[in-house]
C-alpha cells in the first residue's frame, strides 16, 4: 500500500508539472520616439570685397570668322555664347552681351586698371545689348591686359567675369 502512495503522489507531481502556470502579462514595449534630424543649414554663398576675387564664369573663348570680320565669342561649350567682342569694320568694336534687354541700358566694363559704363542698345529682339568703342580706346587695352580678368556687368543680367585669354587680344589687333 506503501507502493501505491507512492505511486499516487508521483501521478498527482507529474500531473501538476503538466499543468502551465497562468500566463504572465506582455511588458508593454518602450515608445520609440524618432530622433530629428537637425536641418541642414544652408552653404552661405561666399561674399567678395573685390571683383577681382570672385570666380571665372565658367566658359570659354572661342575665335573666328564672322560675317565682314572676326569675332572672339565667350560662353560654356554646347550653349550660346554669353558675351562677344567683335570687329566688324575697321576701327570699330563691339561689345556684345547676351540676355534679355528692355531697352537702353549701360554696359560696365571692369579691369584692373579701369572701369567705365557704355552706353548699350538693346539688338536681336532685346536678346542682347550691344556696345560700340573705337578700336583705338584705351580701355580694350585695359580688358586685354587685366590680370588675366575682366567683368562685363549689365542691369538685369549677372556679371560675367572673364578670362583676358589671347582671342580677346586677337580681335582688338584685327580691329586696328
């Protein structure tokens, strides 16, 4: 009898090992709350105290043939030009830049040893403003020879800031 006591305790241990313990309550999970991100402050557009310091408009001469003369044309490849000079009769140049025009406006020219406002005629149906000098002026000299720079600024167009490469030397000596 001593055996089935035994026996019967036994059952009784397995029989409530089998049995599962009440379920324990689920930790709720942690609020995750996104981190901002900062927002990016912009890159301040760099400020020049001269001109002379401020990057080349990106672009190059180009020099050649034009219709009763030569001309030396600025602008990025595979795009119009943004700026010309250009000889068509001896003795006389012209200052050509590119844009959208109303009407009258004068044309500043900058160089390192001079700077002076021409008066500028709207041309092409206002999609340009052109200058005239006399091939003898001293301030193409100016622009040929300026540090290796000169600007071109008209009201309503951005500066150019323009290299003084060889072509631009180039139309000035047809022009003479």
């Amino acid at each position: 009898m001593a055996f089935r006591r035994l026996f019967v305790a036994a059952l009784f241990v397995s029989v409530a090992g089998c049995v599962a313990a009440p379920p324990q309550p689920q930790p709720t999970p942690p609020v995750v709350t996104p981190t901002p991100r900062p927002t990016p402050t912009p890159t301040p557009v760099p400020t020049y105290s001269n001109w002379m310091d401020v990057p080349q408009t990106p672009g190059d001469w180009r020099y050649g043939p034009i219709t009763g003369g030569t001309a030396a044309q600025f602008g990025q490849a595979a795009s119009e030009a943004r700026f010309a000079i250009r000889c068509l009769r001896r003795g006389e140049i012209e200052l050509v830049r590119y844009g959208s025009f109303a009407g009258d406006a004068a044309m500043t020219v900058r160089t390192e040893s001079a700077s002076r406002g021409i008066a500028g005629v709207p041309m092409m149906d206002n999609a340009a403003l052109r200058a005239t000098l006399s091939a003898s002026d001293p301030l193409l000299d100016a622009m040929a020879f300026s540090k290796g720079r000169f600007a071109i600024e008209a009201p309503g167009a951005p500066a150019l800031y323009l290299p003084s490469w060889p072509e631009v030397t180039r139309v000035i000596e047809d022009c003479r």
